[in-house]
C-alpha cells in the first residue's frame, strides 16, 4: 500500500509531529510512505535522506501556505493508493485531487477545534472518510455536517516521546512542580492560570514552569512581575518536553477552547503526571475522571483552586493518580498500537 500525506508547512506542531512519525513508521512497517509539503524550510524538515519519500514543492519559501505548484504532477508521479490530508490548509486542495485521481481513496483529518474555513467543510464532504483524535471531534462534526456515521473514525493521537520507566509522579519535593506546556496564544489562556495560581494559600510552597512562545508571552510576564510570582514561575523556550516531564508532579491546562486532544496532555499521562484542566472539547479524553486528573468546567477558578489545593495538601494521592496517568497513557495512547491502527484503518478504506 503506498500512502501520501499532504501537508502546507513543517511548522513546529502536534500534527506536523504526527506526519512525520506516522510516515517513518508505515516506512518500517511495510508500507511505502511519502509526504509533499507545499512550503520549504520548517524547523521539522527532515534532514536527507529521510526513510520515505519526502518532496518540497515551492522553489522557495514564499511564506504561502496554500500555494501548492505542481501538486498534480507530483502525486501522480509517487501513485499513492491513498492520500492522507494533515491539517486545515491542506484540505483546500481535496476536491481537486478526488476529481483528478478519482482512483485513489482521499482520507481528510480533523485534529483540531481551532475555527475552519469553508474549503474544510467541502473537503469532508467529498472525502472517501475522515480520521479525528478525539470523540469530541467526531461527535461536533456529525451535528454540523450530514455524514453518514461508517465515514468518521476516531483515532487518538500516540505518545510521541518515550516515557521513562517508573512514574515520576513518585518524587517527593519541598516544593509542589507545576507544568503547563503550549503556545502562548489567546486560546491557551495562560494568563487564567496565573491568575489561580497567585490566589493560592502561601502555606503552599509552589512553582510553574511555562513552556512556550507566542504573543501573549510578554503579557503574562508582565503579569508575573507585577503579582510578585517572579520567584515561583519560569518561562522556558526551545526545551524538548520530555526533560521537563520528569522535573514536575501536575500537569495544568486552563485552555478556553479549540482543543481537541491535547498532545500536552497526552504526554504528561504517559509520563505519569496527573491533570488538572478545563474540559473544553476533548480535553476529557486526556485522562482518567477522578483517577488520573480532574476536569474543571471552563472558567470555574475556585474549583480549579480546590483541585489543586488537594492534591498539593496529598502528596500520596498525586502518588497514586501519577500511577493510574502512566496507566492509562500507556493503554490509551501507545504510539505502537495508535500508529498500527491508523493504517488499518486507511487499509479499510482502500479496500
């Protein structure tokens, strides 16, 4: 089976993590894997040679994301079984492939709730099926569009990072290690996180790393050093993850919407911490109710606050949720199985 996999840009994201893994996975499994990416230069091109086919198609980056020249050429040139559009932009050109190449199964993905445009309604529409990572997801597409329910599969998304062998949720610390890993966007909502946490009792000996770039960096900076927290926040940039799962006990999320399945999250599960966050969207899916972090209704401080303050005041019940995170991370988002069954679900679809 030869897969494709389309994507506008190599950007330093959760779905173009996911291209990349997926297609050197289906590469050593069998499976002849390739992906065209519209814009050159992203901070994950793969340096050469890479283990699949790999194609830019600009000449140079033009900063366009939606400029894809000779997009038709250079699919019929790998003759892909199946073509596997990864994020919005690339879905702009789904109507056109599906009437070029009417041979080929077109599978459009949904792996975010950020705002969509018209052409990504169109593009499910004409699809053969649609993958989404998160029930959520699944669910707020069949109410918005008329799709027959067999065209719509969930599939979550895999850990991408290895976690380590014991939980790291087991250390004990004089001070309770906060974590919140995402862009600093609006949508993030970095700034309610901060507001909770400078409203925490000052018996609580606590510290939060952030880490991430954005716009709304500077704000919540400023923020910081003006509610005296200068002392217990670190902003961090450019730091693999993985180094500072193992430094924290909490992971926190106070997103006020466009999520669908968290990799943050996801993460911090297989690396054993538990979570506390809004449940906006999928965010539910992330983790365990009650077992392996709690969801907060979005907006709600105080109950976020009474969350937090139990498990800081409980260091054997972060124990015990840090046990049933990896737990649960490890049967529900296991690169392996989740990777294995995207391709068998695209075999499926060929079929």
């Amino acid at each position: 089976m030869r897969v494709l996999f389309l994507q506008d840009h190599l950007r330093l994201g959760g779905t173009e993590k996911t291209t990349l893994a997926l297609a050197r996975y289906g590469k050593e499994h069998g499976k002849d894997t390739g992906i065209l990416v519209f814009r050159p230069g992203g901070v994950l091109t793969p340096g050469e040679p890479t283990p699949f086919y790999f194609r830019e198609l600009q000449p140079f980056n033009s900063r366009i994301d939606e400029w894809a020249p000779g997009l038709g050429k250079a699919v019929s040139a790998f003759a892909p079984d199946a073509i596997i559009f990864m994020g919005k932009v690339a879905h702009l050109y789904l109507p056109f492939l599906k009437k070029k190449f009417p041979s080929v199964r077109h599978i459009a993905t949904f792996r975010s709730s950020r705002s969509l445009f018209t052409y990504n309604f169109k593009a499910f529409q004409r699809a053969d099926a649609i993958f989404c990572n998160s029930h959520y997801a699944r669910k707020w597409l069949l109410q918005v569009q008329n799709h027959s329910p067999e065209k719509i599969e969930v599939i979550h998304n895999g850990c991408l990072l290895t976690p380590p062998q014991t939980p790291t949720g087991q250390q004990r610390r004089t001070h309770l290690r906060l974590l919140c890993v995402a862009m600093f966007r609006p949508s993030k909502n970095q700034r309610e996180l901060l507001s909770i946490l400078s409203s925490l009792p000052q018996r609580i000996p606590w510290q939060c790393t952030f880490l991430g770039a954005g716009k709304t960096l500077r704000g919540c900076r400023r923020f910081a050093r003006t509610n005296n927290l200068e002392d217990r926040v670190r902003f961090r940039k450019n730091v693999p993850p993985e180094l500072l799962y193992p430094e924290h006990d909490l992971a926190l999320l106070t997103s006020s919407g466009k999520e669908s399945l968290p990799n943050f999250l996801v993460e911090a599960q297989c690396f054993g911490l538990p979570a506390i966050a809004y449940l906006v969207n999928g965010v539910g899916e992330c983790f365990a109710e009650g077992k392996s972090g709690f969801g907060i209704p979005p907006g709600n401080r105080s109950a976020f606050q009474s969350a937090l303050i139990g498990l800081a005041n409980d260091p054997d019940l972060r124990t015990e949720m840090g046990e049933n995170a990896r737990s649960f991370g490890k049967s529900h988002f296991d690169f392996e199985e989740k990777s294995a069954e995207f391709f068998n679900k695209i075999q499926m679809v060929a079929r």
